[in-house]
C-alpha cells in the first residue's frame, strides 16, 4: 500500500509540474503566433532586411569550405537594411515566395493554402522568412575552383521583379542572370509546378572562356533557434513535437538533430543520394539532390548562433565552350507523408511518430480512410476510437471484471483489515488467501491498461503529427481540431466522465490513496484544458464507452452475487 501511495503522490507532481509547463508553453505560443502576422513581408514594404554585403567577410564566411566542404561557417547576425528593389515576388496557387537577387536566396516563403491564424484566412502561414526577429531562410550557390559565390554573394539580374503563375499555365519558371568579364554565364532557374510544394533550382551554366571552368553547388537551410510559430497548436502530455534538422542515412534512414546536439557535434557524411530537412511542428523544408550522385551532407551552428543544414555536390566541369548544368530540388510545405513519400526515400519518416511509428502508421492510415468516407476529422477521430475499442474489448472487460470483483468483495476486505490492524504480515496474508478463495487477481484491472498504452500513446502522435487535423472543423463550438476547445467543453466532460468512472470501481483501501483518487478528475481536467481539441475529443469517446462497458459488466457480476 505504502508503495501506491508513493506512486500516486508521484503521479500528481509529475502532472502538476506537466500542467505548468503546459502554461508556459501555451503563453510561448500565443507570443508566436502573435509574430507571425506581425512580421509577414510585402511586395509593398520599402525596407527588408537580408544578407550582408557581398563585399563583406561574413557572407564568405557563411559560405560552405570546400577544404571541408559539409561545413557550412559563419554569418553575421545583424541583419543589413537593404531596398526593396532587390527582392523579386514569385506566387503560385500553394507558395508565396520572396528572391534576393544578392545570392539568389529564398528569404520569405509563405503557404497561402494554411492560414497562419483561422481567423484571419487571408493571412498565410510564413515557414521562411528573415527579419529583425526571426531568421529561416534557404540558401544556394555555386562554390569551388571557379564557383561565383566562393568570394562573395553574385548580385543577379531580372527582368521583372513579380512572377506569377497564370491561371492556363501548369509551370511558372523563374530565371536570374549574372555574367562577369570573363564570359562565364550562369542562370540560376526556379521551376515551380501548380499544385506542388516541391521546386526545382538549377543552375545552367555557360562557359564562353577559352579556360577549364569548375564549380560545386551548395544549398543549405539557415535557421535561428526561435520556436517555430507553427508549435502554436501543440500540447499535451509533455510531449513537444520535434524542432532542429534531419537527414537520411544507409544505416539510420531517419536521424534528427537538435539545435543542441549541432553545436556540440557536428554532422558530416557523404551519402548517395539523401536529402538534409529542416523540421517543425506540421511543416517542414528540405533540400533534396541529385539521387544518382553522392552529396556531402553537414550540420553545424555558426559563430553568429545560426543553425545550419546544408549538402555540397560533386563538381561540374566544362571545357571551353562547353554548357552544362548542375540543381538539386526543394521541398517547403507541410509535412504530407504520402507526398513526402514519393519525392525520396525515408522523407516521410520526417512526420515522426517516435518509437511507436509502426503502430502510429496503420493508425492514420485508418484515420484517413475513415475520413474520406464521413468528411470531418472529428468524426473520424469518433469512429477510429470506437474500432480500437472494439479491437481491445475483451482486454477491457478482463480489467472491468476484475474491478467489478474487487467491488464484490470490499465488505469482507474491510472485515480482514479491522481484524488485523495490528498486524500487517497476518492482514497481507489473509487477503491474498480471499483473492485465491474468490479467484480474484488484484493486478487484473491494471494490466490490460498497460496493455493498451502503447496504442493510446501512438494515437498521441498520430493526431499530433497530422497536418491534416490542423484548422480541421468538428460541429458548432469546435473550429479547429489541433487547438484546445476555446469554451472547455470537451475537457470538463472529460473530467465528469473520469468521475463517474471512479464511482464504478472499488475505493483504494487506504485514506490517503482515496482522496487522491478524488482529487485525480480535478487535476486531469485542468491538465486537458490545453490539450488539443481532437485529442480531448479521443479521451472522452474512450472515457464513455468504457464507462458503459464497465458498468454492463459490473452490473452483471452484481446480480450474479445477488443469485448466488
């Protein structure tokens, strides 16, 4: 007994420190998503901040070594006020993307088709963007023997300064010239496709000179440590999806990086084919090269606090006269696993699931084929809750009829306790003579549960992870399913459902352990209020169909006591 009290008192801490933490998290949160629309560039803005000057040192600095060519150094922290003059707009149907034509950058890339807030729909989520207070951009150049980023940023040229895709055109291609005195000519080609969130940059390359011309292409993802503005819909159980970069490997197809772990360890491999990510909640961006050459890939964070993820490609060499062409693709966009999974291997694994992805991923699996039939996530949510119910049904009722047991013979429980208060060893022995004599295992009722909670954790991270549920509607109150219930509707019924479920099971034998249990319902309703919706949603359906399961069962061995 002492050591369930322990394990109670233990479990009310952990929660108590988890709920405040939840606080914290969820005022982090509101901060961020607050920046978000605060900081959204325009086409109309007069100043942007950017990169420094080419002629600076730092820019070269931030460039990749091809002394040692996965790692990426250091770049200057304070931003350059600049004219708007040198950023070219590009939109298409799903990506709102903003060009420096000093090094050819992507330096804002907004996703029209995910609202950053819900009630503000015209406004669309930033995943890129560089500015006073946050810096996630993507990066690219030419490096090498005769690179045009080896010294400096190359100042590009376009003949227009807004592109977009015409409503009868499925491609959109955007091209930036730069040319120096010596006749090397290089275009550096975006392709962007109706419908994709996956573009293409090549760079083509003309060598007018009578020399051998040589260069590598680089292209890294450049990010502060800030919290991503997408984490605004996260929560629960101390579980925080995944912030930092991530690449795929022969021997680890899925490996994460922390900020932290790239600071202390830097990352470098050459891997045939791959892709090098940088990850959030729900979104993500990612480098993708050629798959039929090998790439250096690195991690490192700069001097200047800048976490960085980049890869190097092998050389191209053209003879004089000779034109060629080197480009790798790029992903920005949400974190679609089906998507993913056709444009590279293992990209998909970047919807993490952790440990239990191999019970996480039949789990959505059902979830979305049970939407596309019913049309609301909520519902799907309802309907993916009742199948796993009956999947455990017969585990359940095992641990209800336990309990139900234990209920039964409380009277004769309390008896043997008052006859041997005094003696502990003669009470533990009588009792574990009434559970032979009644058949009753005291662990029965908690061992299904532990049985199942693999499965209620896996569908912790199936609905976490699924972009899909993000601004997803269920009925009335309820407009966004990955948020928590603005009315705390769903976390009060999931506290009254708790309650009446401590009714139907036998009272803890000991004091101290049943006003504990009282208090449990309190202390989960208030640790749910900021649980997403669709989470809490889960809770209460499995609350209510165990609680009438349970009070079937329990009812039946009552009236079989009552015949007997």
């Amino acid at each position: 007994m002492d050591l369930q009290r322990s394990l109670l008192i233990g479990a009310i801490a952990v929660l108590s420190f988890m709920l405040l933490t939840k606080w914290v998290d969820f005022q982090d949160a509101r901060t961020s998503a607050q920046h978000q629309e605060s900081t959204r560039l325009s086409a109309t803005e007069s100043q942007v901040p950017d990169l420094p000057s080419a002629a600076s040192a730092e820019v070269a600095e931030d460039l990749p070594s091809m002394d040692d060519a996965p790692a990426p150094a250091a770049v200057s922290a304070d931003p350059v006020v600049i004219n708007n003059g040198r950023i070219v707009q590009v939109h298409t149907d799903v990506l709102q993307m903003a060009i420096d034509l000093e090094g050819g950058d992507i330096i804002e890339l907004a996703l029209p088709g995910f609202p950053a807030q819900l009630d503000n729909p015209d406004v669309p989520f930033v995943l890129l963007e560089q500015n006073s207070n946050r810096t996630y951009i993507a990066q690219s150049g030419l490096i090498g023997a005769n690179g045009i980023d080896k010294d400096g940023r190359p100042t590009y040229t376009s003949p227009s300064s807004i592109y977009k895709l015409p409503d009868n055109q499925n491609e959109l291609v955007v091209d930036l010239q730069w040319q120096d005195e010596t006749g090397v000519k290089v275009t550096k080609r975006f392709t962007m496709t109706r419908g994709e969130y996956l573009l293409r940059v090549d760079y083509l390359v003309d060598n007018a000179t009578s020399d051998r011309w040589q260069a590598n292409m680089f292209g890294q993802l450049k990010r502060d440590s800030s919290p991503a503005p997408s984490a605004s819909s996260s929560g629960g159980m101390g579980l925080a999806p995944f912030l930092g970069a991530a690449t795929t490997q022969p021997d680890d197809h899925f490996t994460k990086f922390t900020f932290s772990d790239m600071a202390e360890e830097p990352f470098k491999a050459t891997i045939a084919g791959g892709w090098i990510a940088m990850i959030q909640h729900y979104f993500l961006s990612a480098w993708i090269p050629d798959a039929q050459q090998n790439n250096n890939y690195s991690t490192r964070v700069t001097s200047g606090g800048f976490n960085i993820a980049g890869f190097t490609t092998p050389p191209l060499v053209l003879d004089p006269g000779q034109q060629g062409e080197l480009g790798a693709e790029f992903y920005a966009g949400p974190k679609d696993q089906y998507r993913l999974k056709e444009i590279s291997p293992y990209l998909d694994l970047s919807v993490d699931y952790g440990w239990l992805w191999w019970i996480a991923q039949p789990l959505f699996w059902l979830l979305t084929k049970i939407h596309s039939f019913v049309g609301n996530w909520g519902v799907a949510i309802i309907l993916l809750t009742v199948l796993i119910k009956a999947a455990f049904f017969k585990l359940s009722a095992t641990s209800y009829r336990s309990m139900a047991n234990m209920r039964r013979v409380q009277p004769k429980m309390q008896d043997i306790r008052e006859q041997y208060a005094d003696d502990k060893q003669k009470q533990s022995q009588a009792m574990m003579e009434l559970y032979r004599k009644e058949k009753i295992n005291p662990m029965g009722g908690c061992l299904p549960i532990l049985v199942q909670m693999p499965v209620f954790i896996a569908l912790y991270w199936t609905l976490m992870e699924s972009v899909e549920l993000r601004q997803a509607p269920f009925i009335l109150w309820i407009k966004d399913l990955s948020v928590m219930d603005p009315y705390f509707v769903l976390p009060l019924l999931m506290g009254a459902s708790m309650f009446f479920m401590q009714m139907l099971n036998p009272p803890p034998p000991d004091p101290m352990q049943a006003k504990i249990m009282k208090w449990m319902p309190v202390v989960f309703t208030f640790f749910f209020l900021w649980f997403p919706a669709g989470l809490v949603l889960y809770w209460v359906v499995n609350n209510l169909l165990s609680m009438a399961q349970q009070y079937v069962i329990t009812k039946q061995i009552e009236k079989g006591a009552a015949k007997s």
